[in-house]
C-alpha cells in the first residue's frame, strides 16, 4: 500500500502532462478547518482569514488584525499546513501568507532492487504569498495574492510564479465571490519540460440566515486540469461559542465512488469553539478505506 501511496504522490507533486494533471497540485489540497468542514464551499464566504487561500477579496469583511494557521494530519505520514496574517486599514487590507505540504518519506527501489536498498527520499512543497485587498464602499471589493512556489521530489525540484486575482460583493442578503486560482509560469521544470499548472477558476455565494446562526454556502468550480466540481456547505451556531458545520462536494463523492466508500465518506463535518481573542476548529473527513483525515486550525484577533 505504501508503494502505491508513494507512485500516487510523486504523480500528484510532479505533475504529468500527458496524464491531464498539474504540476504543483499541493496548492488544490483545501486550507482550513471550517471551509473543508463546509465542503469547501467557501468562495463567497466573507470575514475569514483563511479567504488568504480561499478568495483574497472576501478578506474586506474583516474587522481586524489577525494571525490563523492550520495543520492537516494525512494518510501514513503526510502533513500539510497554513499560516497566515491580515490586516485591515481603511479600504484597504495586506496580509503574507505560508501553504507548505510534507509528502512522507518512501524507499528508494529499483529494477536491481524492488524492494528497496535501504535508502529513503521524501516530497517537499511551499507556496509563500503576499495579499492585498481595496474595497470599493461597504459591498463590493478586489483582491490579489502573489505567491512563490517551490516544490521537491527526491533530487528533481521546480519552481513557478503564481496569482490570486479575486472579487466580492454583498448587494443585500446573499454574498458573493469570484476568483481565479493559481494562474502563473513555471519558471523552473521538474524534468525537460513545464508542467500544466493548477489553475482553478471558482465561484461562490453565501447567506445568513435566523439573526446570523445559520450560514449557507455553496461553490462552483472549474480547474483547468480537471474536472468541474460543486460544493455545499452548512454552518450552525446553537450558541455563541459553538459552532457545527457539515457539507461534502463532487469530487469527493467521485472519490468515495471509485474507493468503494459510502455516501458518508463524501461529506466532512466539523465544530469549531471561539473565547476572547481565540477561535479553534475541527474538520473530520472520511477517506474510504484509506483512512481518516484531520485537520486543526487556530485564530487570533490580534
């Protein structure tokens, strides 16, 4: 299994043409806690932070200064993580931002060894970005993240300049959000030639609902190197200090189809808590027979 866990990274962190895959496909594994917990329905979902990732130009409904990271526990010894940092000035709001993944340590083989010789490699990969957001008035707001992308597997390695660009606007009720994902150059090949980046083009639309306890959302998206997804997404709050959420997507459900899984390993859920200057969130996401993915993410109102 841990071979063919391995083959199924290098190909996602490399990047194969021919396949119809991108290069730097990292940068599609969803960032937060709350928004994976919905489905990753969140580009029309304003006043987060973790817009850094999701849709910069939802940043504008935020009201302060504020650091967030998340750490996402994933199948044998994979991890990935995100930090970041907002702040708000008038119309105007910048923030910086770190998206790294650590895809485990494999043993090398080869056809004189197929089972291995003793010596391991591993896959590294990190995106370091820069945001900035203008509002125009109180409904409608423009935002671009730059980011440097840096990838490794084994001794191959390459690199790409990529953007963000997004918009948001909130007429009434409804929210809603627009952006195009990953666009770029690759400025450096893992091999002889560039790889397909994975530029995702995605809308979204959100609302509050029962004095803003209820939170719907839902997205629609398209990458370039994929498939079109959908995604739903729901939020409750009971009380102040707690919240639930739960939602699920196509391409999970695609996902849990070819594995062999039920209609419940299509969906996430999560609950998330808030005190003082602090916010912690939980999202559960079944992964089939391979497992179960965790993820943490902090906030703080700085």
């Amino acid at each position: 299994m841990k071979k063919i866990l391995a083959a199924v990274m290098l190909t996602i962190l490399a990047g194969s043409a021919s396949a119809g895959t991108a290069g730097f496909a990292f940068l599609q594994v969803p960032v937060g806690a709350r928004a994976v917990a919905m489905g990753g329905a969140f580009t029309g979902v304003p006043g987060d932070p973790m817009g850094l990732y999701w849709n910069p130009a939802t940043l504008a409904g935020m009201q302060g200064q504020m650091f967030t990271s998340t750490y996402t526990g994933y199948l044998m010894d994979m991890q990935a993580g995100f930090a970041g940092w907002v702040n708000p000035a008038g119309n105007d709001l910048v923030g910086v931002s770190v998206n790294y993944f650590y895809g485990g340590s494999f043993t090398r083989t080869s056809m004189m060894n197929p089972t291995g010789n003793g010596e391991e490699f591993s896959t590294n990969s990190v995106s370091l970005g820069g945001t900035y957001v203008h509002k125009f008035g109180q409904s409608f707001a423009v935002g671009t993240t730059a980011k440097f992308v840096y990838s490794s597997i084994d001794t191959y390695s390459g690199n790409a300049f990529m953007v963000d660009v997004g918009a948001w606007y909130k007429p009434a009720l409804f929210s809603f959000g627009f952006v195009v994902r990953n666009a770029g150059i690759q400025t450096k090949a893992f091999y002889q030639e560039n790889d397909p980046l994975p530029t995702t083009v995605a809308a979204g639309a959100s609302a509050e609902f029962l004095d803003d306890r209820l939170l719907i959302a839902a997205d629609v998206s398209y990458p370039l190197q994929g498939d079109f997804d959908a995604a739903l997404g729901v939020e409750y709050s009971p009380i102040d200090m707690l919240s639930l959420r739960a939602g699920g997507n196509l391409h999970d459900k695609n996902a849990a189809d070819n594995a062999g899984g039920s209609f419940f390993d299509a969906l996430a859920f999560g609950v998330g808590t808030n005190w003082n200057r602090f916010s912690l969130d939980y999202a559960y996401k079944p992964f089939a027979d391979l497992g179960t993915i965790h993820r943490f993410s902090l906030g703080i109102t700085l």
